[in-house]
C-alpha cells in the first residue's frame, strides 16, 4: 500500500517535471523509491520507480472539414459539384508524455514478526507457556530416510524443522517467509534454480542453512531403501544439486505442476531440511536423534511417548513466536485428555467427538477450533483388483496380473469377476447390499455427537464442494432393499465374511465399523471380526495380499491433486485396483497443469469408484480441538491433517 | 544352599533361553516373510529388501537364522525398532526407570494396605473391621484397573482439584497411578493375610503362647504374623514382577512412559525387535523375582533348608 504521504511527494515530483519541460527541456528522470510498510504478516517490498518523459504516437479520431468534388445528375446533366463535408478520419501526432516505469522490485526477505505491539511498531518477545495434548508423541528421527512412521509432519507442525517454502498469513506460498527466496523454472522445464535466504540458522549452533542442507534432506529422503513416508508422492523427484552455499538446482524426472506443495507447507507428508553438517559428523543413524531444526521453536527435551519441551528462537527469519515456550505431552486415553484439559494441565488438547459438548459446558471460557478436513472413515471392499498385465509390486518386478487376493469366488461375494460383467453385476449388488444397510446418519449421531458430515467421497469431493454430484453419495438406508438384493444376488441367507477392524488408530474408529457390523448383522450377514492391532495386519496390506473386508480412513479435501495413491495395490493401498485406463486418468494428474482439468479427472475417477461401490463411506467426522481459557489467540492454518500445528500463533494470558 | 542357588541360576538361564526358542519362532510364525517384520511398510526397492534378507541370513537354515538372532540378543542388540529407528534395548533401558519406580510406589502401597488391613480383618474377625476389610477386599478384586484409574482421576483431580491427572512429576504423581495399580493385589493380598493369620491364630503354640501371657502385640506381630508370612510372601514376590510387568493399563490411563507403554507401543506398530526386548526382559524379572522369593522363604522361616 502506498502510504498518502509519498503520494503527495510524487505528485510534488510530478509538478516540478512539468514546470521543467515547460521549460524547454526534452527529457527528465526522476526516480521515486516506494516501499510499502510492513505490517504484522505482510511483505516488505522495495520498488524503484523511474518517472520519464517519453515520446509517443497518438492517435485519436478527429472531425475534419473537407472539401469534395462529387458528381451530380441535375435537370438530366451530369454536372461536378464542389461540395464541403464534415468527415472523422484518425489523426497520429507525436506527444510528450509522462510515463512512471518499475524498473526494480525487490522483495526484502525479512523476518514477519507476528509478536507486535498494538500499533505496530515495536516487536514483543515471545512470553509465556502453554500445554498441548496430543494422542502422540512421535520419535524424534530427524533424518529424513530414516524416518516412516507417517507423522514426522509433527516436526514442522511443532515448530521445529522448516520446508523450503512456506505459506504466509494469506495461506499462499511466499518467498518473503520461505527458505528459498528465489526460484527459476527453466524455460524448458525439467529444472528449477533457487537461491537460500541467508542468515538462516539451525538450533543449538549447528551453523547457518546452505544449500548443501536442502540437498542433503531431499536426496536422503529419496534414496535408495529410505523408509520416508512421502516417498511414493515423491516419484517426479530426481534430484537435488548445491551450486555453492546459497544456490542450487532442483531436477524433475517428469513434470508436476504441482511441485509447489511438496515443497511447503500446503502438503504435509514431504522431506524438510535436516542438517548435512550433523550427517557429516555423526552418520545417518547417529544424527537421527539430535532433534534440530531451523524453525521458530528449539526444542529443549524429547521423551517419546511423552511430551516435548520447546523454546522460542526469538530471533528467527519468518515469524517471532508469541510464546515462550511451550509442551506436547501424549495423552491418548480419551477421558485422561477431557480430565487434563479440565483441571487446566493442557491448554490445548484434541478432545474426542462425544465429548465435547460435555467438556464445553464444564469449562466456561473454553472454545472448539476445527481442525483439518473432515476425516472420513470408510469400509473398503477388499480384493477387486482389476488392474490387468504388468503390475506394480514391492520387491517383485515380474509380477503379472492376478493379485494373490483376487478371489472372485463364494466365499468373498463382495470381489467381482473383471472378466465375467453377470459376476461383476452380482458382486455390485453386494456391495450396494452391504451399502444400503448402513445408515451413515445414525453413525454420525451416535458415534461422533453429530461433529462432522454422514459422508464424503473417495476422491476427497463432498457434498458441498461445486463439483459434487449426487450419484456419489452412498444409496440411502434401507435395510429390506438391501436384504432384496443380497436375494437376487443368491445369498437371500446372508453370508459370512471375515473383516478387519483396527484398533488403536486415532484416525480410525473402529466404533464406527462395530457399529455397521451390527447392521450387516441386522440383514441376516455375519461379520468375523478382527479387532486387533493395524499393524498386525500390516504385511497384508501391499501388494494385493488382502482380499478381507477392512476398515480405513481418508482424509476429504484437496480435490484438484493427484490422488492415485491407494487406487493401485502397492503401498498403502485402499482394497481395491482399478482397471489401467482409470489409473491413467489418475496419473494425468500429476502432470495436469489446469486446476479444472484435475478436478475433472478426479470426477472421472469417482464417477467409476461410485458406479463400482468399491468403498462405503460410514460418515465424515470432523477433528476439534478444545482451547482453554488461558490461550488468547491461535491461528491454525488450513491443513489436511487434523493435528495441532502453529504454535507460533499461540499467545498466553500472563 | 550353594549348590540350591547354582541350580536355579541354570534353571533360570535354560528358561531364558527356551523363551528365546519361542520369540524366535514367532517371527518366523505364519510362514510370512519374517523382513515384513522388521522393516517399515514404506521400505521400497528391492536392494534393500535383498539386503536384509542376507543380514538376517534368510537364505540359511532355520537353526543358523536363530544363531545369529541369539548372538545379537546376548550382545544386547534386538535390532533397530522398526518405528523409531534407533536400538531396541536402549528403548527398553531409557522406560525401565519409570516402570521401576511405579511399580515400587504400587508395591508399598499393596504392602501397606494389604498387611495391616489383612492382619486387623483376622484379628478383629467377625467384628465391623473384618467386614470392611473384606468389602474392601472385594472391591478391590472385581474393579477394573483402567475404570479405578478414570474414576480416582474424576474424583481427585477434576472434582477435588488435590492430584495431578497423570504424567511422571513429583511425589504427588506418583499416588493415584500408585493406587490403581496397588488396589487390586492389596485386596488380594489382604486375603491372602487374613486367611493365612486365622490359619495360624488357630494353633495350639498361640494359644499356648497366650496363656503363658504373651501381650496381643507381641502375639500378633511376633509370633502369629511371622508364621503367617509364608503364602503371603511368595505373593508379593511375584507382585514385585507382575508390577514390573504389568503395568499396562495405568501406564496407558496416566501417561507413563514406563515399560508398559512401550510394549503395547510396539505390539500396536509391531515392531518386532522392541517386542522382543520386552519379552524377554519380563521373563528375566520373573526368573529374578522368583529366585529371590525362594531365597527369602529360608530366612524367614529357619525350618526351610536347601539341598
């Protein structure tokens, strides 16, 4: 914004040029220099503006009186007439004009103090403490290919570690509190030059973040056997290379347009910036436990399963915390947590669904802060891999279509036949059976207390979303109709199955799953249920092995990105492997450059999951965070992951 | 009573390494790839995938795969936890503390309670005492451990405001996890106390001993009780190891980073090394404990000797 003051400069500026030329000069410069004032959350940016008499072509229409010789029949003669008309015909005349040219925009890379006095002009130092529940405390595996236990976005989220871009106040990503202060795609594409931010430091003086660094985590993160979670989204990922200390080049092995989220924090799942200098000195597995970062927040003691200690860096490059210091202790058991945040020993704890009305009324001064999109707990109707060929596999790179779990037989009615259409029908009407006996609205109401939406679709659409279609939505609750079509697809007696609820997730209620199992029951079916630890299932989970009926989550959301993950049985897949040509629907994602077209393509995708039945929705449930009466702000940007994140934010009653 | 002492050292090591049997066959159990177990799901690439297979010797037989697995083990060396990617005795090292001191706070609080309550139920039978010591007894015994650690926290923390919900801390932290713990074997131990001091108030020397005018005190505590340790003695030995064991369910409601936690950690991530430490840690404290206790029955009771 420019302020009113270097206005009225310019105008002066502006008058005195006139004069001047009035003079009889020719051509005069003047450069103003606007900068825009910082305020709490915005950029500072520098322009240098010449102001310059030019030279221009004019051309405007003008009326002109011309005069004409016309030829004119009179008295039955042909006769020239002189005749003057008033005509409009384009005039170009050369003019003086006065042109204002940015020849300079520099954006100045400086910290973003969110800690400020109310009129802005003096900077407050972090003060105070405050205490967050949360139903995990993680490892501290701060060395990118060593660590794949799925929450390590806990380190950015806690403050500690930093990804090369960030998002400001406005939630767009912005060099101004970003690592990389500059980048250049290449013309061609295939390649991105960045530039670091100098001065940036990591915790306990482990010197200041090069170049060097940012290479190091994302090829660690990449190599060869590394367990990093986000390793499957990472496949346009070729390479990293340092220049020298303040720039590198970042290499694509095929296009994503939207590289930009891998790199921030947009997205969760993707490599941050460990140290190449602590690697160096203690090796992978010995650097792995020294907790450092170059976030707002250092931390001061990390016990697993227990709680995090952490302190403001005070000086840091993109944001001054508000508080001084602050603590993550793990409280998993649901009422332990409500009692916690009742007698005050957590500020901030992620309070179960069917407990927050109950914790609102008991604690005056308390309020609900929704987190992340809403999670949707879905059934997977395990087994239908219908991805024909070549098929991508783990260890085996032979491996050929069918999955060990594609067992379209009696004993798993649910997996239909690819190569058989009557199979494929009867199987669909299994699942649109075991469908219709679920009733997402009383799962919403009972399980969740009401706190979220009956259901969302695979692809992350929901009902609200524009592009949603009605189709989507799973058939509505009818348990004789679902009782009629398990008749006509000849098991008018029920059947048994065995089905695998997990327990211990966080993110997966198995509440919910119990309480479809009962309506399955309820139309003559007969779950075997497996209630036992996720990871007792893990080894069944990849390459197709799987063909039991499970039960899973997805987060909603996030509708234009590419979301094959899960669709093809490899990794973390969701039960199911859809014919090639969808897959490929899928893939284009990656590389799509139109946001419409993405979501498009993800239509596409669900259009054929919904027409399949191959998932059932339970009911969407939201994650909320109880913020007591201590905590004056928190500001939490939009995230898909429903977990704490910004403590940055948090400001505390002194 | 040397010779006693060596024989249940080698005993105690046989059934240490029968149980090493048994770990390792579970990680071969199911005739799953027994990698699966060891590495993360997100392992990709089949470098890495080889490159364990020939570090844990797969493509050997059976009894070189053990060998090789026991000779880490007797160095110390499980493996490396698949989840937090660091040694997994070192994890079992860094909770043993927490657990130790829960379980000795949850030990006193058993013997203080179950004794003198067990003790007062005997003597005072029949009267208003005895039928609160055995309401109490019963209580006790048909509570849920996790259902007493939820209500003491509602009660003491939330309600009163006088305790801490949970988490280690000071001494003040230490008493309702202590409690929920204690409370179900100081019932039985109160039982088992009573039952045993009845026992022996019953005998003849007491009765003979009372009528030559030995005070109550000296009866109860010097003669009754002392005779009546035995049964309750071997029950408290082998509480000291289930404390140390099994503190699961407290560790989970009051957040304690003890033995417990990491156990059920690993058995929910199914991180077969950390399970294995733990494992075969709890069959080391219950060998322990029950050398121990055997050893204590000769001084307390100078009738019992080994041979």
């Amino acid at each position: 914004m420019i302020k009113k003051r270097y206005f009225w400069i310019l105008a002066a500026l502006l008058i005195g040029l006139a004069a001047s030329l009035s003079c009889g000069t020719t051509e005069t410069v003047v450069e103003t220099v606007i900068v825009e004032k910082q305020l709490p959350g915005q950029t500072i940016t520098e322009k240098v503006v010449e102001t310059v008499l030019v030279e221009k072509s004019v051309t405007r229409v003008e009326k002109v009186v011309e005069t004409v010789i016309v030829e004119k029949t009179i008295a039955g003669e042909k006769v020239k007439v002189v005749e003057t008309v008033v005509v409009e015909k384009p005039v170009t005349t050369v003019e003086k004009v006065i042109q204002t040219v940015v020849v300079q925009e520099v954006v100045i890379a400086t910290a973003m103090p969110l800690a400020m006095s109310a009129d802005g002009s003096e900077r407050i130092s972090p003060i105070g403490h405050f205490v967050v529940a949360e139903n995990l405390v993680v490892p501290p595996i701060f060395v990118p290919a060593l660590a794949g236990g799925g929450l390590e976005f806990s380190y950015y989220n806690w403050g500690v570690t930093d990804y090369p871009l960030s998002m400001n106040a406005e939630e767009e990503v912005d060099p101004a509190v970003s690592i990389w202060d500059s980048w250049t795609v290449s013309p061609e594409g295939g390649k991105i030059t960045w530039t670091v931010r100098p001065g940036v430091q990591f915790h306990q003086g482990w010197g200041e973040l090069t170049a060097h660094d940012i290479a190091f985590s994302f090829n660690n993160a990449a190599r060869e056997g590394s367990r990093f979670y986000g390793l499957t989204s990472m496949d346009w990922f070729d390479r990293m290379e340092a220049l020298d200390d303040s720039s590198g080049e970042m290499y694509f092995k095929k296009d994503n347009p939207l590289w930009i989220g891998y790199l921030s924090n947009a997205q969760t799942h993707q490599p941050w910036i460990a140290s190449k200098k602590l690697f160096d000195e203690r090796g992978e597995q010995g650097g792995a436990d020294t907790a450092i970062g170059t976030g707002p927040y250092q931390v001061r003691a990390w016990a697993t399963n227990d709680r995090v200690l952490l302190e403001a860096t005070e000086e840091h490059y993109r944001v001054v915390p508000r508080a001084k210091t602050f603590e993550v202790v793990e409280i998993s058991e649901p009422l332990a947590k409500q009692a916690a945040f009742l007698t005050g020993e957590v500020d901030i704890a992620p309070i179960d669904n069917n407990l927050i009305k109950d914790t609102f009324a008991k604690l005056p001064g308390s309020t609900i802060e929704r987190i992340g999109e809403v999670d949707t707990q879905m059934i997977h109707f395990t087994g239908n891999y219908w991805l024909k060929g070549p098929l991508p596999h783990r260890t085996d790179p032979n491996a050929q279509f069918p999955r060990p779990g594609y067992t379209p037989d009696d004993d798993h009615p649910w997996i239909g036949n690819i190569d058989d259409p009557e199979h494929m029908e009867r199987a669909l009407k299994v699942r649109t059976a075991m469908s219709m006996a679920v009733d997402q609205e009383t799962i919403l109401s009972e399980v969740f207390d009401g706190f979220g939406i009956p259901y969302a679709a695979h692809m992350g659409f929901q009902p609200s979303d524009a592009a949603w279609k009605d189709e989507w939505a799973p058939p509505a609750y009818d348990p004789e109709g679902a009782k009629a079509l398990l008749a006509e697809a000849g098991y008018a007696d029920g059947f048994e199955f065995e089905a695998f609820f997990p327990a211990g997730v966080t993110t997966i209620s198995d509440e919910a799953a119990f309480a479809a199992a009962q309506m399955w029951r309820d139309i003559g079916l007969n779950p075997i249920i497996d209630n036992g630890t996720y990871a007792s299932g893990r080894d069944r989970r990849f390459d197709g092995v799987d063909n039991i009926i499970r039960m899973h989550h997805i987060f909603t959301g996030k509708i234009d990105q590419e979301k094959c993950q899960g669709l093809g049985a490899v990794q973390a897949y969701y039960g199911a492997e859809l014919p090639r040509e969808y897959l490929d629907i899928c893939a284009r994602n990656k590389t799509e450059s139109s946001r419409d077209k993405r979501i498009a393509n993800n239509a596409e995708v669900q259009d054929y999951i919904s027409r399949w039945r191959l998932y059932l929705p339970l009911s969407a449930k939201s994650t909320n965070y109880m913020v007591g009466p201590k905590i004056l702000t928190w500001d939490p940007h939009v995230n898909t992951q429903p977990f704490f994140i910004a403590p940055w934010t948090v400001s505390v009653e002194q | 009573m040397k010779r006693f002492l060596i024989r249940r050292l080698i005993y105690g090591v046989v059934l240490l390494f029968a149980s090493t049997i048994f770990i390792f066959a579970l990680s071969r159990a199911g005739g799953r790839d027994p990698r699966e177990m060891f590495m993360s799901e997100n392992i990709s690439g089949r470098e890495a995938w080889e490159a364990l297979g020939k570090e844990m010797g797969l493509d050997r037989p059976l009894a070189v795969q053990y060998g090789i697995w026991l000779g880490g083990v007797v160095r110390g060396d499980f493996g490396t936890s698949v989840r937090e990617q660091r040694n997994a005795m070192d994890l079992v090292r860094e909770r043993l503390p927490a657990t130790v001191q829960l379980a000795i706070g949850s030990f006193m609080f058993t013997v203080l309670l179950g004794i003198p309550l067990g003790v007062l139920s005997a003597m005072s039978r029949g009267t208003l005492w005895d039928y609160a010591g055995r309401a109490f007894a019963l209580l006790g015994q048909s509570m849920p451990a996790f259902w007493l650690g939820i209500m003491l926290i509602i009660i003491f923390s939330v309600q009163l405001e006088l305790l801490p919900t949970g988490r280690r801390g000071g001494i003040e932290h230490y008493i309702l996890p202590s409690i929920t713990v204690g409370w179900f074997t100081a019932a039985g131990l109160l039982r088992l106390v009573r039952s045993a001091m009845l026992e022996v108030t019953d005998s003849e020397f007491i009765t003979y001993a009372r009528a030559k005018g030995v005070g109550n005190r000296t009866l109860v505590w010097k003669h009754a009780f002392r005779n009546a340790l035995i049964p309750p003695l071997t029950y408290a030995g082998l509480l000291l190891g289930s404390f140390l064991t099994g503190t699961v369910i407290a560790e989970h409601v009051f957040q304690w980073p003890g033995i417990g936690r990491l156990a059920i950690t690993a058995v929910l991530d199914n991180d077969f090394p950390v399970m294995a430490a733990t494992m075969l840690l709890f069959t080391s404290i219950y060998v322990a404990t029950s050398l121990v206790v055997d050893l204590l029955y000769a001084i307390v009771d100078p009738r019992i000797r080994y041979s």
